[in-house]
C-alpha cells in the first residue's frame, strides 16, 4: 500500500522543500520510493495546478480521496485579526488555515515540516504581525491551529519535524516511519518532535568540542574557537543531530564558522539579546549546557580555563589553525 | 467578455493567483495576486542590525543567499566598509552556486513538465519530452537531483549549509578555505561542468557562452538536438515560444559577481544608461497597504498592511524606475550586459517565453568558467574577513542579482537598532500591481493575448507566461 502525501505551504519560505531536493544517497524520488510513498501534491514537484489541484482539496474534503500524510510548511497564517487574509489559498477563496482544519480531519496524519509549521518560528518574530502560529504549538505553548488536546485519526498528535530548514533525512525518515508504520508516541519528544534526531545535542559531533572542553572562546565570527561564552551559541542545548549527519556534503553552522542558533526550538526566532551574542550574568553564560548542573558547570570552567593549552588559546581567536598539535606546549609552561 | 481566476499555481515559490479578462480565446486584461503576508519589514523594525542576517534569509529558501547577501552589503554600506577580495570572491561563489542551482531547478522541475502535459500529445516532439520531464516520473528528474545536490556541496564547504547560512557577513565570509579547500571546490565545479556538458548542452559550456546571434543558436540546435536545450529550442520553435509571453523590454540589473556582468538600466534605442537606485519608488495605489501619497524611495518607504483597501487587490506593493515598470532577471541581467545572443534575440522578438529561457541557461554556461577562476584566484593566505563596527546611527543599501533578478535592501539604523528595513525582490518588480496611473506590471502586461480556455479546463499556454519570469512569490510579498 502506497502512503498519499499531500503538501501545502503557507506562512513560509518553501527552503524545507528546498532542502528536501538536497537528499543524496539515495536522491528524493529513490527513498520515497523505496518505501512506498506516493506525492500526491506537493507545490515544487507535481504536473497539476490550479483548478485540477482544488478540486483534489474539495474531493478530500468530501471523503472521496483518502489521505495519509498532510505536510503543512510554513506557520498558520490567522491574521489579520484572526481573519486568515494574510494567507487564501489561490484560486479558492478560502484562508489557509480553514482548509488546514479540514484536512487535518481528513489525513490519517498531521505533519508539521520545519519550525513555522510546528510553533510559528520565524514567521511569528518580533511583533508577529502576520499573527503566525503552528499547527499545534504557539511558541513553546500548546494550541496553536489545532488545539493542544488535538489527536489524528492515527492517535497521534502533529508531528513536529522542526528545523530552520529541515535536514531532508529528518523528513524523509519520518516519513518512512510512516509508510512502514513503525511510528508510536514514544518516537516523539515532549514537543512532539521525533526523536531520531532530537534526542542528539547540536554540541555532539561538534568540531570545535576540545575548545569547548578548555573554554578558548571564539571572540568573532569565523574564529575557530567555542562560541557558548561569547558569540550566542546554544549547541549544548540545542536538539538535533547536525554534527553528526552533515549538510551538503560536509558541512553544518559550526563547521561553517559561525553559532548554532537551536533552530530545532519553539521560540528561537526571538533571542534573549541578539542571535550572535551570548546573554550573561556576572560574566556567567545565562543558558548552561542541557543538564549540566550550574555550580559545576561554573567550578569546571574555571578549572578548565586555568588548564587551557596554549594551542588552543592561539587558535581560538585564529580563523585559521596557527598552532598545530604538539606545538605550543612549551610557551604554555613557561 | 469572460473572467477566470488561475491559482494556485505550483512550480513556482509560494502561493500565486491570476485573474485575467479573455476574449475570443485570448487574455484582454490580467491581475496578478501575490495571496500570502508575513510581515519581514515589521518583524525586522527594533531588532539588532547583525540580526537581520538571521531573518532576511528566511524569506525565501530558494533564494536564500540573495537575501543574505543583500542583508550583509545593506550593512556594510551602512559601516561604510568593503569585504576583503578573498570574501567578495567566496561570497560570488555562493552566490553562484545558488544561482545556478535555481536556474536549473527552474529548467528541469518548474518549467518543462508543463511541456509533458496530455494537452501536447499531438506534438511531435511529446513522446520523447513526456519520458524526459514529465513531473515526478521523467527520466531527467533523478540526474538533475543528483547534480544539483552534489554542486550544492559548494555550501557545505563555504556557508556551512543551504539555505539559511549565516556565513556571509558585512566584513566578509566566515570560512577560510586553503589550499585544500581550493582543490575540493575545483572537483565540484567540474562534476557540475560534467553534468551540463553531458546533460544540458551536450557541448562545451564556452561554446554556448559564444554563441552571438539567432542563426547560430539555430545552427547549434540542429547540431545539438538531442541534448536538453536543444529539445527545448525544437519545441520553442514548434510552440512559436517567442512570440508568447512578450513585453516591451525595459531591463534593469544592479550588475553581479564583481563585474562579470555590468549594471544600468536598458531599452532598445537607449543603450545600457547606469544605474540610478534614487529613480526606484513603491507604489501602493493597488496593494492591500495602508495607502501612501504618491510612490515612495524604500530608504523611506513603509509597509503597513491594510486588508481593507478598496483598490487593492495583492499583498505585493508596485514598484517603478523612474515611473516605468521595468523587468529583472537573467535575460534583463544579459541584455544590460550586452551578451550579442541575447541582445540580437531580443531586438528581434522583444522579452518572450523563449528568451527568458535561453538566457537563464546562457547565464549558467557564463557563470561556471568564472567560478573555476574565482576558485584558482582564491589567495588562502590573506584574510576573507575584516571586522565591522556598526554605528548607532545609520543608512545602508545592498544590491544583488539573484537569480531571478535584482534584489535590494534599504536599512536605516536608529540608536544601534533597525528604525526602517525595505525589501524589493525581484519578482516584486516582475509581478507588480498596478501602479497609481493605472499602468499594469510586466506579467500582467505579458499575458496579454496569451490563448486561455474560457470556463474550465487547464489554459497551459498561461502556465509557461507565469513560469518563464521563474516566479519567487515568498520573496515577492515577504
């Protein structure tokens, strides 16, 4: 049996369907094939438009067409003033979100693709004029479109594969779970994003970790050392597994030289001072690594930073490696 | 007099409806809707300057590093500093990437499946197109995906990922590659070359970039029939491409890649006249905005929606040069340039179909030879960053040419925060509503006499109109 996915997009930047098209080993088409997954919509990738296209909406609604999977991108569009006029779909008259209520009813599952869909993300910023939630989260808050209480035909609630953009193996695994119907609520963390790839720490894999480790600090962009203390880093907190599993072949934000900005988390998009600059308390980073207790946390680095080789205090504010391994001891002993 | 509206339309970035007036079978009058609002300008008004390279990006995954850059040359500006020759050239090289990336995503997924349509079983050519690029299912797709997935490997080595990198800054780029780096990147660049030697063009990509006039794109279509090009250039010919879809031309480009392609504006019998961006006004007369006395310079612009504008009927505001409505993207970049193909092409047929096209793939055989350079001219000894202090009190201006033409960010700093940020895209300008004296935007003027089936039915020759501007709608709107 096939698994029918139906894609929409709203209150977005359609960069998760782009990052989607970056799958490799297999490419796309191969992994959805492999298991069985069938597009029925999707706004990049299908022949029909138009009218062809409401009349697949109208002929879900009836319950006519079954569908499996509705993929929302983009955050739910529900201003202004709760009208949803920010955001009628084409060609139907008709706000998003309402046709979002009636599909959700429909699909036998509810996805939210990226962090606009899950919890608003960078659509709901600053003032959120464009009164931007997710599906079932506004913010860290339950509710949303849907309500928090909100349970699929599947029994599931939304699944919030979030990411600022998606890594395409974060969706095309979840997607896969589904077509082999292998996914239960235990796959899903508190806020329902699935743990495949948030029960990792941006920090693990991370290649500056032996600066993290002796707190030699990046003092600016592009500085090869540990941006926690200064630079606004929250890759000790953040979920993903973005150092683990590479991007484009290789790379990631900290490889790329500049912070983790825990895109994975509702209300990232609003940061405590800027999103390159770490909030602190008597010279003390404000958010600590996840579970770390703080008077040790405090304790170790100091102790760490009494400890710090010379190589790594050479490099951390280096854009390039100055001291190699195995140099540097000597200046450090002296 | 019949009426129909068209919408959604997929294969394009974001949410699109067309309204368009028909008689006898052809358009009379077209509205063009850009239905979706998010609110960047105002989301960006109090933030921290640097910030908004976290938040411009993420109006557009597609376009993503054209908004980043944007964003980060607005804010140089404002410094007033310039990136160091190794950032400019890694800066151009994603840039690039991601330029190139597009228009081939345009080609292969946006554009031809339309083409496979059962509505052109008739043609000769529909066999051997529908097995090609038929959505989803032609044989081209998974060769495409592949090769634009490995190129974008360019990222992964300098931005760290795509989209939304936050690798380009005002002072320059935060990654440094040397000597190891450089080889790498060189391996990419010819595994891209490989695919559009091979795929694509089936010919040097410099013989491509020589090409100077109709008879020797003629001439290299006969030569070069089974490549994909050539199949497009058969059945443009078939389909009379270059007479659908045709404006008047009047091109602006803000000039890209260090030179590689000069900027000004360009209209037959003016020649290319230099670029002036004080000329370039919104105006909001037809636009669900909180109404303006006359079009206004974005430095000073301001973007507050008004869903109850009586006259309004898209969220996209109109912007005009010098008053005129002006088209952007690789053919307006080209001819501004003064590429012979494209200005021979254009002299002849004006902006069409067909032109839009050949010039966005004459653009990709352009760029890539320059990214072998940019690459070999790379001096990884010297630095790719300087350090940038930001005043409290500022005004800034960043140009790019994205893929789909010229992007501009006009910023104005307040007390060490965002007072005023105004975004024109380019599909702003190519999808605008009209403007105060009632004048049409370039597709509503370019859809004009183009066939349409009234009451129901899929009107196909309205799709490729659409889809040669390679509409970016999340930019449009933002």
């Amino acid at each position: 049996m096939a698994l029918s996915v139906l894609w929409l997009q709203s209150g977005g930047c359609g960069g998760c369907s782009m990052s989607l098209l970056n799958a490799e080993s297999p490419d796309l088409y191969t992994r959805l094939r492999s298991v069985g997954i069938e597009l029925l919509w999707h706004p990049s990738l299908s022949e029909v438009s138009a009218d062809a296209f409401v009349a697949l909406l109208e002929a879900i609604e009836a319950g006519e067409q079954p569908l499996d999977v509705l993929a929302l991108e983009g955050a739910v569009m529900r201003g202004p003033a709760g009208s949803g006029r920010f955001h009628l779909l084409a060609g139907t008259g008709r706000p998003m979100m309402t046709w979002l209520r009636i599909l959700a009813a429909r699909a036998r599952h509810t996805v939210a693709i990226g962090s606009c869909a899950a919890f608003g993300g960078i659509t709901a910023a600053g003032g959120n004029p464009g009164e931007a939630c997710g599906l079932q989260y506004d913010g860290a808050v339950a509710g949303g479109l849907l309500g928090g209480g909100w349970r699929s035909p599947a029994g599931l609630p939304v699944i919030n594969v979030a990411g600022c953009p998606t890594h395409p193996d974060w969706v095309t695994e979840l997607l896969a779970a589904l077509a082999l119907e292998t996914l239960d609520a235990a796959d899903l963390d508190e806020f329902n994003r699935p743990r495949s790839y948030t029960d990792r720490l941006v920090h693990h894999g991370c290649a500056r970790n032996e600066f993290y480790e002796y707190k030699a600090s990046a003092e600016r962009l592009g500085d090869q050392g540990c941006m926690m203390e200064h630079k606004g880093c929250l890759g000790t907190q953040a979920r993903a597994d973005c150092n683990i599993r590479p991007w484009n072949g290789g790379g990631s934000c900290l490889d790329g030289g500049y912070p983790c900005i825990n895109c994975t988390a509702p209300g990232f998009e609003n940061p405590r001072l800027s999103f390159t600059e770490t909030p602190k308390v008597a010279g003390i980073p404000v958010g600590l690594p996840t579970d770390m207790p703080k008077a040790w946390f405090v304790a170790l680095a100091s102790l760490s930073k009494a400890a710090t080789p010379q190589r790594l205090k050479d490099n951390a504010t280096a854009s390039t490696i100055v001291t190699p391994p195995g140099k540097g001891k000597e200046a450090h002993e002296s | 007099m019949s009426r129909r509206i068209f919408g959604p339309f997929n294969r394009v970035e974001g949410d699109l409806e067309v309204t368009v007036e028909s008689e006898a079978g052809r358009v009379t009058a077209a509205w063009v809707n850009s239905p979706l609002y998010r609110g960047f300008e105002q989301i960006l008004h109090g933030k921290p300057p640097l910030d908004a390279l976290v938040y411009t990006p993420r109006i557009c995954g597609i376009c993503s590093v054209s908004q980043s850059l944007a964003a980060a040359r607005a804010l140089a500006d404002a410094a007033g500093i310039e990136p160091p020759p190794n950032g400019q050239r890694v800066a151009d090289l994603i840039l690039a990437c991601e330029n190139l990336a597009d228009h081939l995503t345009h080609f292969y997924l946006f554009f031809m499946p339309d083409f496979a349509r059962d509505v052109y079983a008739s043609r000769p050519w529909h066999g051997e197109i529908a097995a090609r690029f038929r959505a989803q299912r032609g044989t081209a797709t998974p060769a495409l995906l592949r090769a634009r997935a490995g190129f974008l490997h360019i990222t992964g080595l300098l931005a760290g990922k795509w989209p939304h990198s936050l690798s380009l800054q005002p002072g320059g780029v935060t990654t440094t590659p040397g000597k190891a780096q450089q080889g790498a990147l060189l391996g990419i660049l010819l595994g891209f070359r490989d695919f559009l030697e091979t795929v694509l063009f089936a010919d040097r990509l410099e013989n491509i970039a020589m090409l100077d006039d109709a008879a020797a794109l003629a001439r290299w279509c006969d030569a070069h029939a089974d490549s994909d090009f050539g199949r497009f250039l058969r059945l443009a010919d078939d389909l009379a491409l270059h007479r659908l879809g045709r404006i008047e031309p009047d091109f602006l480009s803000y000039g890209a890649y260090g030179g590689l392609f000069a900027s000004g504006a360009w209209r037959p019998g003016e020649g290319r006249l230099p670029l002036q961006t004080a000329w370039i006004g919104e105006d909001v007369s037809h636009s669900w905005m909180l109404s303006q006395n006359g079009p206004v310079h974005p430095l000073h612009g301001v973007t507050q929606p008004d869903a109850g504008q009586a006259d309004g009927y898209s969220w996209c505001k109109a912007p005009r040069y010098d008053g005129r409505v002006i088209e952007v993207g690789a053919l307006a970049r080209q001819a501004v340039d003064g590429h012979p193909l494209i200005r021979a092409l254009v002299a002849a047929d004006g902006s069409n179909v067909r032109n839009r096209v050949v010039a966005r793939l004459l653009e990709v055989a352009r760029v890539l030879p320059a990214m072998e350079a940019w690459v070999r001219g790379l001096a990884p000894e010297a630095p790719y960053r300087i350090d940038v202090r930001l005043p409290d009190e500022a005004e800034g201006e960043g140009l790019v040419e994205a893929a789909r033409g010229s992007l501009g960010h006009w910023l104005r700093i307040r007390n060490g925060r965002i007072l005023n940020y105004q975004i024109i895209a380019p599909t702003t300008w190519n999808f605008s509503p009209r403007d105060g004296q009632g004048v049409p935007g370039a597709l509503e003027q370019a859809l004009v006499g183009t066939p349409v089936v009234e009451g129901a039915g899929e009107s196909v020759a309205i799709q490729h109109v659409v889809r040669s501007f390679d509409p970016c709608m999340v930019c449009t709107v933002h």
